[in-house]
C-alpha cells in the first residue's frame, strides 16, 4: 500500500510517499480502506521535533491521526461494527495511508451526513474542543463563553458546541473570517485586529483559547467569578498558573490535552446527525500533496480544517 512516511525530523521537504505492507489486523482490530485524512498542528509538531516523535509516535513513521474510510476486514473477537461500516476515528500516527488496522475501541460509524473529507476532519480537533468546554470549563446552559481562535480547527468546533449546550458565544478571529463564525453561531464576533478581547468590560464563564495565543494573566481580568481559562497549548508559565489557581481563589487555569474516547465521538457524531455540528474545510490535498498540506498547517491562520484526500 502506498502511505506518507517520514525516515528523518525536519521541515514538510521530508514527507514522501512510499509503498509499504498492508497492516495485519489483530484479533480486536478493524482493517479500514482510508478515504481521507486530516493534518493537525499536533502532526506537524512529531515531523519537526525528534524528541516529541520519539515519546508520541514511536511505532510509526506514516504521518497523520485523523482519518475515515470503510472497513475491510475485522479481527475474531470484534462486535461493535461489520465489515463495509464507514467508520472514522483518531490513532497517533499512521493514518495517512490507503490502509490502517486500528482497535474497534477506537472508532466510531461515519454520521451519514457527512463527506469522508469532512468526517476525517472530525475527532482530534471536535474531541479537544468537546473535552475543553465540558470537562474542563464545566459548560452550562445560560453561560456566557468566549472563544479566541473561533474560525481554526479546534475553535470552529468550540463555536457550535458551546452553542449546542444552549451558552452565549462570542468569537474571536480575524475581519475575514467574522462571517463564518456568525454562520457557525457565535452571538457575538471580536475582530482582534482592530479590538483587544481582554480589555473588554464583558464577563465571562469560559475563556477558551483555541489557538493558545493568551494567557491566563490577560484573560483572568474577564471571567467571572468561578470563571474558567482553558487553554489548548502548554508552557511552564500556565503550568503554575494552573496549579495556582487551584489552591487559590475562585477564578482556575486549566491545560487541555484531548484524550480519546469513543463515547465522545459517538457524542459529536449525534450532534453531526441533529446538524448542530459540522466540519469547514479550508483546504483539501491530494496524498502526494501531504507536504503542502503541512506547509499550510505551519503557515498559521488556517480556517477550519486541512484535510488530505486518500485515492
């Protein structure tokens, strides 16, 4: 089969497609046909970075976490889906490929509303957004949540979860992308090039920092009390802020590293079905194109999600 690999750490230049064996499946694992693939930040960090690779995706040199497809062929001891189920779902490398055997524990039916493009651009950004706002912000109906970084991947998904939860949304994102956050259902837009969101007189429940461009100390002057800032990046700094502001006061810090779970994106996949949730594609690649599609991830200010078409 063919798939993008990487034998060395470096800039997009390394990605290169090679013809590699099909994956033997293990007893509780499925072999899904990948349709498409999507590239998060969090692949263009293990390409550049020895060290994160080494700890984060050391079975795999094939790029990529995110994918759809339909499967092939399942193992002995599978139950939960069949052979010829579209499927998506997330596994930490490996994924931008014409095959990956990945467990049934793993992956969830493809909402049929959804393209395969569209749902493999689905569970690490949708999951981290999902997990950000309700297990770590505690969201509720009737709060007020502000999200900076609404029109990316992770904040496109924050926007309309956070209104699915029946909350008050403001988004914060550059003047051309504005409207699609409006269309998304944010109630209200901050345009950071001509306004600072954290010297607003506005209150907030939840400040969640999709593209981990704040910090606590600007935005802990807008929450409420009880307020919460998540924030989707880490750093030493937010990490005593994090354990400081749990031993004191009412306003709290917190980190969000998504993890996975199968719950969650049969979560989401319902709120595909009910269209409260959908994915905004910013660019799709063809496989041989991987490198670009990376090239456009480190660029920055990427509207929704790059995804890469698998033939």
């Amino acid at each position: 089969m063919k798939a993008v690999v990487f034998r060395k750490n470096g800039s997009p230049d390394v990605l290169e497609i090679n013809d590699i064996e099909k994956p033997i499946i293990k007893n509780d694992e499925v072999l899904v046909k990948v349709y498409a693939a999507s590239v998060n930040p969090v692949d263009v960090l293990i390409r550049k970075n020895r060290i994160i690779s080494f700890f984060v995706n050391r079975r795999s040199k094939i790029t990529g976490s995110d994918f759809s497809g339909k499967i092939e062929s399942i193992g002995r001891t599978v139950v939960s889906v069949k052979n010829g189920d579209d499927v998506f779902g997330f596994r930490q490398g490996g994924t931008t490929a014409e095959y990956v055997a990945i467990s049934e524990k793993k992956i969830a039916i493809k909402p049929v509303n959804m393209t395969f493009e569209e749902a493999a651009a689905v569970p690490l950004a949708a999951l981290t957004a999902l997990q950000a706002l309700r297990d770590k912000g505690n969201i509720c109906s009737g709060q007020n949540v502000l999200i900076n970084g609404a029109s990316g991947g992770v904040g496109t998904y924050a926007v309309q979860i956070a209104k699915s939860f029946g909350t008050n949304v403001t988004g914060v994102s550059s003047t051309k992308n504005l409207e699609l956050i409006k269309s998304l259902g944010s109630d209200k837009v901050i345009d950071y090039t001509k306004e600072d969101f954290t010297r607003t007189d506005q209150r907030y429940d939840i400040v969640l920092d999709a593209v981990a461009k704040s910090s606590y100390s600007k935005c802990k002057k807008i929450l409420n009390q009880g307020g919460i800032f998540v924030s989707t990046g880490f750093s030493p700094l937010l990490f005593i802020q994090v354990m400081s502001s749990t031993l004191f006061g009412d306003k709290k810090a917190k980190s969000i590293w998504s993890r996975w779970n199968t719950k969650d994106l049969e979560i989401i996949g319902e709120l595909i079905k009910e269209d409260k949730v959908k994915s905004v594609i910013d660019q799709s690649y063809p496989m041989d194109k991987t490198s670009e599609a990376h090239l456009h991830i480190e660029n920055g200010h990427t509207r929704g999600k790059v995804v890469i078409s698998i033939n």
